[in-house]
C-alpha cells in the first residue's frame, strides 16, 4: 500500500511540474547549444545599430528594422508587441532570420526557431534593458512580447575576413 501511495504522489509531483512549465510557455529543458557562439552573434548585432528581421505573411516574405536583443537566463531574446503583425507573424510561423551589418564591411544572418516565452521575469529583464520602451510596455501587460532564439544557425560574412559559421 505504502508503495501504491509513493507512487501516486510521485505522478502527481510530475504532473504539476509539467503544468507549471507549459504555464511559463517555455519547453522544458532547453539549453542553448553554444554559449560562447551566441555571445558573439549578441555583442556583433550590439555593434550595429539595428537589425532586420525577416518573417514569414501568409507566403509573403516580411522584413524591418529591430532593435531590441538581450541574453537572459543563457538565451538570446528579442521584444515586440503583441499588438503587432510581426508578432502574429512569428506566432504563426516562427522560423526566421535575422540580418545587420556593421556598417564597414561585416554582417551577420542568423536563422532561429523563435520560442515565445511568457514569464514576467523574461519580459521584466528585456524591458530592463531597454528602459525607453516602459513608456509603450510593461512586463505585466497584455501586449509586451518576448522570443527567445533556438537551433540558431549563425553566417558572419566579411569582405576582407573569411567567413564564420556556428550554431547555437
């Protein structure tokens, strides 16, 4: 009988803790790949002054200028609204690519799934980041909206250096 109960209570331990992380709207378990990778694909599009994110409309291609990019708990995140096409975009069909240059003769595209993740803490700490956007977002509203990169495949072209190319 002690053995049935340990194991009910042992399902049900497992059962909550699945709950919460389908809650916090985060796969459990993931880990980037490479932190050192992401750290340079980080501080590369911090070196320009925006990037372009491409999306996919129905079967239109979609591109504009973003300018948010953070790295909280070991992953790369982005921020947009959820009031936006480019999130019902992403929320639709959330394979992307990611292109800046650095404005001398170095750019970088980056392909990524973009998981969104719901938690106060992920939002609190982008919005952190960029104090500015407090007038538009808060991290306890219906509308901030962040993403972070996953299976990212990363291109660094030059014209004078040779090519690099890294997952995170």
């Amino acid at each position: 009988m002690k053995k049935v109960l340990l194991l009910i209570l042992i399902c049900f331990a497992m059962t909550m803790c699945t709950m919460e992380k389908k809650t916090n709207n985060v796969e459990s378990g993931y880990v980037t790949k490479n932190l050192e990778g992401q750290q340079k694909a980080y501080d590369f599009i911090m070196g320009c002054q925006c990037y372009f994110l491409a999306t996919l409309d129905g079967d239109s291609p979609r591109v504009r200028p973003f300018g948010t990019v953070n790295i909280f708990e070991d992953k790369l995140y982005i921020q947009t609204g959820y009031s936006k096409k480019v999130a019902k975009q992403i929320l639709a069909h959330p394979k992307v690519e990611i292109c800046a240059y650095d404005g001398t003769s170095s750019w970088i595209r980056i392909s990524a799934t973009l998981e969104e993740d719901t938690r106060l803490e992920a939002k609190k700490s982008m919005l952190d980041k960029y104090p500015s956007l407090r007038g538009m977002y808060s991290e306890d509203d219906d509308n901030t909206a962040v993403f972070f990169l996953r299976d990212a495949h990363v291109e660094i072209s030059s014209f004078v250096e040779p090519k690099q190319e890294f997952d995170f």
